[in-house]
C-alpha cells in the first residue's frame, strides 16, 4: 500500500508535548466507530518490528464523523479502507481518516523499535526477549487503534521471526497453525475467540521454557497450563503452578466460575513497570511475583507470588469476561479482584494475619495518598494520564469497598449478587454503578447512600464512646462521623460505615455475639441492655470499615482487649493503640513522666505475656509484638517530626529487647531448632526468628552481631538470611561488612537476589544510610532502565522516614535527582515517586519548603512527561 503521508512528517513521539488535556468521566461518549475483528501480523526483530493490522471497522449509530484512531509514536506507513490508499491527518494525540461506508476494512502498517522501548508500554525487549504490555493504552504504540476498553474485538494474530533467537512465539487464546519459513524464521497464528478490549492483547516472542501441567475444570474441560522462563529458572517454578491451580479450583468452589480457553500460559520477564498484566490466556508477569525456591526467596515472597498469581487468574472473570467501559472504572475490576484474591490468601494460610497484613498495607500506602494532594475516590472524576490511576485507593481501597459490601450482605447474598453481576455483564465493559446495582438487585441491599463510596475521596473519621448507666444496666453507643476535606471536595454528605462490633464483659471475659452496627449519621447512638457493669468496647472488627477510629477508652480496657479479644484484628489493634499512644506522647512530651513510665510497665508486662502466649501461633505473635513504622508515627501527628519519631520509637524498642532479653533469646534458639519446611509452624517460627534478633539488636546486648551473623552463616532458606542481613545492616560491626559481602557474592547474577541486597541497605537504620545509598546508586549493578532495580534502591530509602526527611533536604535532593534522570526513560515509573515530596503540608516549615522546592525543580525540566508533569502539579496545588 502506497504510503501517502510525506516522508517528513514527525513521528508522534518527537513532537513537543502538548499541555496536559484533562479527561472527565461525566463526557464519556461510545466511541464513532467499532473495531469488530483484528488480524494482525508481525515480523518480529528487536530494532525493526513489522506490523499490519486488517480491521473489520463499523460505524456506530448516524453521523459523518471520520474514523479516529489512538495513536502514541507508531503512525501508519500506510493506510487503505477498503482496499483504496487513504488520507489520514493528526487529530489530537491521534490520527483521523474519512470512510464513508458504514462498514469498511481497513489496513494499516507501523514500524516500531522495540529495543528502544525504554517506558516499557507497547511491544518491548527484556533481555532478548520481545513482550508487550498495552494496560492501559500500550495497544496505541504498537499500531493506531480504537485503544479504549469498550472496544472490543475478535484477534487473530501471526508472529513471524527467527527461529533460533525466537523459539517460542505466544499470542493470545490458542495455538491454531506454526511452522518453518524460508532464512530461518518461522511463524506462529494464534486466535482468540472472546472479545476483547486492546489492554488485554499480549504477544511475547523469545528463547524460554516452560513448565508445564494441567487441570481440568469442574465441567471437564482440559486446559494445558505452562509457565514460561528463562532458561536456567525452570527449577523456581513450582510455586507459582501450584498457586495458579489452586485458584482456579478455588474460583469454582467459592464463586462458579471457571476457566474458558484450552491455554493458560504465564510468563515471567525481568523489566516490568507493575507486578504483572492480565492478558486473555496469556498472563505476563513480572519475574519477582514467579520466581522462587527456598534458597532465593522469603516466606514473605512466596506469598506475594500466590497472590498475584491468584490476582491475574481472577481477572479472567472480574476483568476479561466482564470489563471496564472506560478507565474511570478502574476499580471495578482491581478493587473486586484485589478483594478476591486477600480471600483466595486467607483461606490458603490464615486469616487473621492476612487482615493484618492487607489492613497495614492500607494504611501505610492508601491513606496517606487519602489525605494528601492526590486524594482521589476509588472511581474518580477526572485524570490527566490514566498510568497514575493504578493507585492503592483504585486496588486497596476499592477492595474495602467490595468488603463492606459483602459484610453487609453476608457470604450467601453477596455470592447471589456477584452471580447476577456475571450473568448480566458477560461479554460487556461494565461500570462500577452496574456492579452496584447487581449487588443491590441480588444480595438484596439498600446501597443508595453507600454509593457515596465510589464518589467521595478521603478517610472517613470515626469517634466512638461507650456510656454505661449501672440504673438501667444498658451500655450506649455513641458514634459520630467527621470527614476532612480533600482536593475538589470540600463538604461531603454522611457516609454509611458499617462496624462490626462486640461488648465484652469484664468478668466472663466474653461477650454475647457482635453486631453489625451500620453509621449512616453524623451523630447516632445505640442502646445495649443487660449490662450491670460496663463491658470493654471492641469495635471496628475485622477492620470491617476503612476508618480511623477515635475510641475513648482507657488504657485499662486496651490492655483488656490485648489479653481478651477473641477477634485476633482487635487484639492486634489494641495492642498498636497503645504503642501509638504511648509513642506519641512520649514524642510530644505529653503527661508526667511518671504517668508514662507506668505505661511503659504496661506495655512490657503484656509483650512479656504475648511472647510465650500458647494461644497465639508464631505467625500471629509476630504481627502482635512488631512496632507501628516510623512512617505510621508520622501519620498520626499533625506536623510529623521525624527524629523525635525515630528516637522514641528507637527507646521503646530497646526497653522491649532489654527488658524481655531472655525470653527472646529462648524464642530465638526455639526458632532456630525448627527445620525449615513450609509449613505453617516452621514459617511462623523463621518468621518469630528474626523479630526476637531485632529485639535483641536493639537491647544492644554485647553477642548480638554474633548471634545475628550466626542465623546469616547457618541459614538453609533465603527467609533467615535476609532476616539476619536486615538486622545486621543497621548495625555498626564488622559482621554487616562481611554479610553483605557474602550475600552479594553469593548472588551475583540472580537479579532479583540483587535488588534484596540494595533494598536491605538503603533500608536500614544505620547512621550513614545516606552515604551508603548514593554509593549504591554509583554500583556496577545499579541502572535506571530496570524498574525493579530502581524500586529495590531508591523505595526502601524514600520510606526510611529518618532517612528521607533529613533536615538538611539531602534526602529530597537525592530522590529530585533520581526523578530527573528516570523521567526521560521511564515516566510511568518516575511518577510514582512524586508522592513522598507532595506530602509537604505535614512537615515543619523548613522542610516543606526544600521539598516544594524540589518539586518546582522537577516542574522546570523541559519535556516532563504527562506522568510527572500531572503528580507535581496537583502537589503544588
Ligand atoms: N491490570 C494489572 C493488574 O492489576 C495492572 C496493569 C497496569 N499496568 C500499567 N502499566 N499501568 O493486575
Ligand atoms: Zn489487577
């Protein structure tokens, strides 16, 4: 086809780029024209790929409006409708071309250079290898397209490459023809028969091997399934298979669904922007969310892997079969599938920590983001570059919603509310107010008021006191909600906050069932009668809401809920509560010193109890006896003060280790006798190990880097090594030298292993943190173009509160320096660390204007990407 556009025209990419465009929700319109089939062919080669693309176009409803195609760097080398050459000009950040016809075929050709594909969005290179990732709007970089997600179409795909540097070629849906071509190439057609929006077409071309197994599904159906690696990681594998089967058995049993093509292929690649991509029948995967064996991986990464495996498996139905109309749904799929795969993880180790584990992440990562400049609501209203929308408000807070949701329905209504919400939307790209009223028509919910969820931006602040009245034995409930205003949402209406709650009587020591107390007020109480003494108010079960709770209680009935509460989130909470408040004002010098040192007492004499507590199991007893973060601290003070953060919080960790210094150094040796295996009891023990070395580092007892070095040297299992590095990376002796040597040496060449030995050092609370992370940055192996890599040095440092907040602003400079250089290769990467200089309005004048200052700095750069550009400026704001 003749190429008609002249020669010069610059390529999308090197055009300057225009100022941000802000897309509204409220203008969504159905796209002008349908892509009903693609036919795409490649020949694949990793600086010169060759694409054509056949598309079967339709035009939707009346009008003369031209067909307008995304377009982002790959224009056309030729376009033709209908087998005539045909004009096309920019429109936008697109292409627009005339057809009069109502349906028409259209042919398009793009050149694209993989190998330079440093954003790591389109059709990539990663180690030789050739992937692509279009979620969300990677499909436009590989050839113009109606690149939305309620486009979707039928593929058919043809790879063509050469053979010996290609082995295997991998598209979606199944195998359908393959065989050799002349010069040493050879082809591959594959075809998927379930429409699809773009974000969700893969193809992944390269020299890998898989392993393989199967399963059938609850009807019969055979499906092969293969994970593909780089050769010489076939042995780290299992895991993830295992992990993939069992959530396909388990998204039969708990919701009735099952898998619906022959293939189930995943593969893993060493450059990727987030954990992994969900792709019809073919899963790609960041290498860290497959990789693992015991030698290489913590206990801790090999519950990440069967929850991202377990996460893209899911999305073949709350994703795939049903998805997202336009990106402001977002959370449609991501809040529900993260929701479904923390069940699919509690029901495969234990629940209780798991809710701790998910609870402590929304709280270190989504509420900050909540009450900071980027506060958006899980369906938010506007975006600039939809990239920055892959939030923990989307994925976590979304999944609270979905939560609270099924808390108030119960298992059996929230189950006949997805059920409708699959059978009514397969095959369609839904909206969140569809789920909704799925759920409202098949669980039988009233949830007009608690669609305020999906609309409203920041954490709801939940007072609650108990008032007993001995005269007519009742306890009173009283609670009161407070919201605080976020960016472009000043006044906000009541929400509904459902709390699971429970009174406990003092003496029995239990209580007589828990509520479901549902807030939909501003102020309300509720009356419990029967009470001749006042009970201990437990509250918030289960974190049951994505609150923060205001409780009036003494300290008396925390120690209470710590020793008593039979929901194993309250006993942890309580027991955080009193750290917290004990830290707080010992930061703020608040009560008489004699007050706080009886606290203190409290706090010991119950960690001395939980310590050996036969009740709990070493898995929950670590969650129990860990320490709110530094960055936690802050929080939950208006103007945060980093050093007097950390010297409290460095205080009462060394009270801890010195006082119970015996008791932790029986669980130590306890811990250490445990063979390693994975089960629950020896991953609880490895987990209790490296708690009670931190206790003991901290009471700085004399054999402390000895007893640290020997759980390093001894260690058969990548958990107690790098439980022991860590400990000893904050410590000043020659044993941290000699460690961190030994592991890196150990480990050169296993890259995942790599990032561990940056992420452990610039991690660390040693005095020069900040000198040893910018020689880290100067390392041989340290480089800018692997996003893991960069994550593994630079988050670890940015979260090290202390560190990071330096008064000197050199913390800062470091990361402005970082975003500067990473910006021009990877935006999607680079924005993401913007948030930690837009939290300025909660630091002391001093800092706020270093860090504003790094932010206009940024701002200043020519060429900021769309990405940065968008996070600065609503930091600024
Ligand atoms: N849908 C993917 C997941 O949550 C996330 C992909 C987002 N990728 C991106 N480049 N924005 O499983
Ligand atoms: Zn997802």
């Amino acid at each position: 086809m003749a190429d008609i556009q002249p020669a010069t025209a610059t390529p999308a990419s090197l055009q300057a780029p225009a100022e941000p465009v802000v897309i509204r929700r409220a203008d969504y319109q159905p796209p002008d024209w349908w892509v009903k089939t693609v036919a795409l062919e490649f020949d694949l080669d990793l600086s010169a790929t060759q694409v054509s693309a056949t598309l079967q176009i339709e035009r939707n409803g009346d009008h003369e409006r031209p067909l307008r195609l995304d377009c982002d760097g790959a224009l056309p080398g030729s376009i033709s409708v209908d087998g005539v050459a045909a004009n096309w000009r920019h429109e936008g950040d697109g292409i627009a071309v005339d057809v009069s016809a109502p349906r028409a075929t259209v042919h398009l050709t793009t050149q694209i250079a993989p190998d330079t594909n440093t954003q790591l969005m389109g059709l990539f290179a990663s180690n030789g290898m050739l992937c692509t990732q279009c979620e969300a709007e990677g499909f436009r970089r590989i050839i113009p397209f109606v690149d939305r997600p309620d486009n979707m179409a039928v593929y058919e795909v043809l790879l063509r490459a050469d053979k010996a540097r290609f082995p295997v070629l991998l598209a979606n849906g199944a195998l359908v023809d393959a065989g050799d071509l002349e010069d040493g190439r050879h082809y591959a057609r594959w075809h998927d028969p379930h429409p699809k929006p773009s974000y969700l077409f893969a193809l992944v071309a390269g020299d890998l091997v898989a392993t393989r197994d199967h399963f059938t599904t609850r009807s019969g159906a055979p499906v092969e399934l293969a994970i593909y690696v780089r050769e010489g990681d076939e042995g780290r594998t299992a895991h993830a298979m295992q992990a993939l089967k069992a959530s396909m058995e388990w998204d039969e049993r708990v919701y009735g669904l099952e898998y619906d093509l022959p293939v189930f292929n995943i593969v893993a690649v060493s450059d990727f922007n987030m954990g992994a991509m969900e792709n019809k029948g073919l899963n790609i995967f960041n290498s860290r969310y497959i990789l693992a064996d015991p030698d290489t991986a913590t206990d801790y990464d090999y519950d990440a892997i069967e929850g991202v495996v377990a996460h893209e498996y899911f999305h073949n139905w709350s994703g795939n079969r049903v998805t997202c109309r336009d990106w402001f749904q977002l959370s449609l799929k991501e809040g529900f599938t993260v929701y479904r795969d923390q069940c699919f993880s509690a029901d495969m180790g234990s629940e209780a920590v798991k809710r701790i584990e998910d609870v402590r992440m929304l709280r270190a990562t989504q509420f900050p983001e909540d009450a900071g400049p980027l506060a958006h609501p899980i369906r938010p209203d506007s975006y600039m570059e939809i990239s920055n929308f892959y939030t923990s408000t989307i994925y976590n807070k979304g999944a609270e919603v979905i939560r609270m949701m099924a808390t108030m329905a119960g298992p059996e209504r929230f189950r006949a509310g997805c059920d409708l919400y699959f059978a009514r939307h397969d095959g369609e790209a839904a909206t969140c107010e569809q789920f909704v009223r799925a759920m409202e028509d098949g669980a039988g919910l009233d949830l007009g008021q608690f669609r305020r969820w999906y609309e409203q931006a920041g954490t709801p602040q939940v007072q609650a006191r108990l008032e007993h009245d001995a005269d007519s034995a009742t306890a009173t409930l009283h609670l009161r909600q407070q919201f605080s205003p976020t960016p472009g949402q000043q006044d906000k209406p009541l929400m509904p906050i459902p709390l699971r709650t429970a009174l406990i009587d003092r003496d029995m020591k239990a209580h007589r069932g828990e509520q479901l107390v549902l807030l939909t007020q501003s102020e309300q109480s509720v009356t419990f009668t029967g009470f001749a003494r006042p009970p201990v108010l437990s509250i918030n079960r289960g974190f049951s809401a994505p609150v923060t709770m205001d409780v009036a209680r003494r300290s008396g009935d925390l120690l209470f809920l710590v020793r008593h509460d039979d929901d194993p989130f309250a006993r942890y909470e309580a027991l955080q509560q009193l750290v917290i408040d004990r830290l707080i004002a010992d930061i703020g010098e608040e009560g008489a010193a004699a007050e706080r040192a009886a606290a203190l007492e409290d706090i010991l004499s119950v960690f001395g109890d939980l310590v050996s507590d036969q009740r709990l199991d070493d898995s929950m007893r670590t969650e129990i006896l860990s320490l709110p973060t530094e960055a936690f601290l802050g929080e939950q003070m208006l103007i945060v003060r980093p050093e007097a953060i950390h010297d409290a919080r460095r205080a009462l960790r060394k009270a801890i280790g010195t006082r119970l210094i015996d008791q932790w150094r029986i669980v130590h040796e306890r811990a250490s006798a445990v063979p390693y295996s994975l089960s629950r009891e020896a991953r609880g023990a490895r987990k209790i190990k490296s708690l009670a070395l931190g206790y003991i580092a901290s009471a700085e007892a004399a054999d402390a880097a000895t007893i640290a070095f020997g759980q390093f040297a001894q260690a058969d299992n990548m958990t107690d090594r790098q439980g022991a590095t860590m400990v000893l990376a904050s410590m000043a002796c020659d044993e941290r030298e000699t460690a961190l040597d030994s592991f890196y040496n150990r480990y050169q060449g296993n890259a995942l292993v790599i990032d561990k030995w940056f992420s452990l050092q610039t991690g660390s609370s040693h005095a020069k943190v900040y000198e040893q992370t910018l020689e880290l940055i100067r390392h041989k192996d340290f480089t800018l173009t692997n996003p893991n890599r960069v994550r593994a040095l630079y988050w670890p440092f940015v979260s090290n509160q202390a560190a990071f907040h330096h008064a000197s602003g050199r913390g800062y400079e470091l990361l402005t320096d970082l975003i500067l250089r990473l910006d021009p290769i990877n935006p999607q990467t680079t924005a993401r660390f913007i948030a930690p200089l837009g939290r300025w309005r909660r630091f002391d004048e001093d800092r706020a204007a270093k860090m504003r200052g790094c932010l206009e700095r940024i701002l200043a750069q020519p060429g900021l990407s769309k990405d940065t550009t968008e996070q600065v400026v609503k930091s600024l704001e």
